[in-house]
C-alpha cells in the first residue's frame, strides 16, 4: 500500500513539473515587460499586417500584452469584414498576419518572440 502512495505522489510530482515546465518554455518572457521591445520593433522599420476578425492576429497581439499598443500594426480589414482596404492591397498583402521587415522579407503567422526580436535586431528583456 505504502509503494503504490508513493508512486502516486511521484507521478503527481512528475505531471505537475511537466506541465510548469512547457508553460513557461513557450517564452521566457513576461508580456508585462515588453513595452521596450514592441517600441523597438516599431522604430526598427517592421510592419504586422493583420484584421480584426483574425484569430491569430489576436493571439500575436496577445503575446505582448498591454505593450500591443506599441506595435507597428496596420489594419488590413474594412469595417464590415468583408473586404481589405488599400494600403494593404498596395502592399499586395495575402494573408494574416504577415510581418515585414525592414530588409523587406516577409514571414507570416503569429512569430515567435525570438523570431521578431532575430528580424528586427531588437533584444528581448531579461
């Protein structure tokens, strides 16, 4: 009886570690503290291309929390939804998001943290 108890908490233990362990492997970094870098990214000449009705563009948007304010964003949807206004189709826009960098490369999806601070030279807070 006693073995199986221990088992138990170990499993326990070991399932709860797990789980600790992937949620902050995602990003090491706080969206509390990212008002500095999503500044960066903006003076770094990037653009995030995205809509109001795009779950990713949201999810990205979340990544930063209260710093999103300072994202170089640029609304590509009309107001009803149903079609993209100009600036982005000038910028022959195709889906969302699509981030463009100041060396003109494009990635689209919501990136990484890393990946935006490796495109745009901008360090991430420790």
């Amino acid at each position: 009886m006693k073995v199986k108890f221990i088992i138990f908490i170990a499993l326990v233990i070991i399932v709860i570690g797990g789980i600790g362990f992937f949620a902050n492997s995602k990003s090491s970094v706080s969206p509390s503290n990212l008002d500095g870098f999503a500044e960066c990214i903006s003076t770094s000449g990037a653009k995030f291309y995205g809509t109001f009705w795009c779950s990713h563009c949201q999810s990205q948007k979340k990544m930063f929390g209260s710093a999103s304010k300072y994202l170089p964003y640029i609304e590509c949807s009309t107001s009803d939804g149903l079609s993209q206004n100009q600036t982005c189709n000038d910028s022959k826009i195709e889906s969302y998001p699509t981030w463009e960098f100041a060396d003109g490369s494009r990635l689209t999806g919501e990136l990484s943290l890393e990946t935006l601070s490796e495109k745009t030279q901008c360090p991430l807070p420790q």
